[in-house]
C-alpha cells in the first residue's frame, strides 16, 4: 500500500501522513530509502511518497 493510498482511505493529508511514516521508520531503525519513492501532482511535481508492504 502506498502513503497516498493510506492518505486517501484515512482523510489525513499526504505531507503528514509521510511525515509519520518517517517517524516510525526511526524509531524502528529501518532507512526510509528501502520504501521510498516519488509520484507526480497535478502540477507535474515530483513528490516523495512510500510504497510499504
């Protein structure tokens, strides 16, 4: 599932929703590069989000 997915189904904006994910990453130990990834806005933005199993 990734972090827009779960942005969406929860009605929680993506930037928070990344930005807890990377909190439980730290506390976890485990580098955000093994699930992280980018997508484009509607602007043509490239965008960090996480694709998480």
């Amino acid at each position: 599932m990734s972090s827009l997915e779960i942005a969406e189904r929860t009605g929680k904006e993506h930037r928070n929703v990344t930005r807890d994910i990377r909190a439980m990453f730290d506390a976890l130990g485990v580098t955000e590069t093994k699930f992280g990834s980018s997508y484009r806005d509607s602007t043509g933005r490239s965008l960090p989000c996480f694709s998480l199993p």
